[in-house]
C-alpha cells in the first residue's frame, strides 16, 4: 500500500537538458508509489527559449517565476507568473522567456510519463525519473 509523501522541489537534482533548461521532476508513478499525476519544475534561462513540441494529452503550465511569451500553434500570449495555461494534446506549444537575465520558472502538468521526452532522458542518464541533490 502506498504512502503519502511529501517533496521539497529545493532538494531535487535537476536535470539539465542544455545550458538553456533544467527540469527537476517532482512527481510521478514512481515517486508517488501508485499513480499520479507528473509534476516537473522547469526552468528557462534569461534570454533563451524551448524548442516546439507536440504532445499527444493535454498538459497544463503554471507560471511560478518570470514572463514568457508561450506560443500555441500560430497564436503567441503573455505568459507571467500566476497565470495558468492549458495545452491540449496535438497543439504544437513552445516558450520564450522574455528577460535576458532572469530565469523563468514553471510547472507542468500531464497524465503519462510516456508522453514527456524528458522523462525517458531522465530515466537513461540517471536509470531513475527521480533523483535528490545528496544523489550521485
């Protein structure tokens, strides 16, 4: 029987993608001990943006740090700390932090760690989705 748990994201290794962007995976089946939703903490560096992608399920952002500009097939918004987006599967979704220097910070939200690229990059460097800052 699963039991609960709680994560401090202040003590999750992240994993860095490039010297654009981190994510620290903060839940998932495995951590969680029975199904769940994915939680990753994504940050952006100033200046920098992510690539577009498309995913099959709906994911939803939520802007913790910073302004972006979030692009959603041929539409571009604002996209500031506190607001909230959601990303049905199929929309071709990608960021651009708007500040040079500062990092922009948020959450994502999806179903299956099958959907996520980053999670299997996680899982082949590490051989885990999860892995704290004391851990090699």
């Amino acid at each position: 029987m699963a039991t609960g748990k709680v994560i401090d994201p202040a003590r999750v290794k992240p994993f860095v993608l490039d010297e654009s962007y981190s994510s620290k995976l903060l839940t998932d089946d495995d951590v969680a001990g029975t199904p769940a939703i994915n939680i990753n903490e994504g940050t952006l560096k100033g200046g920098c943006s992510t690539g577009a992608g498309v995913h099959e399920e709906t994911e939803l952002y939520y802007a913790v740090k910073g302004e972006a500009i979030l692009h959603l097939d041929d539409e571009s918004h604002a996209f500031n700390a506190g607001m909230v987006a959601v990303i049905p599967g199929g929309v071709r979704h990608s960021l651009d932090n708007k500040s040079d220097v500062d990092d922009f910070v948020l959450l994502t939200f999806w179903q299956k760690a099958d959907f996520n690229g980053v999670h299997h990059l996680r899982k082949e460097a590490w051989g885990t989705s999860f892995r704290t800052i004391d851990e090699e």
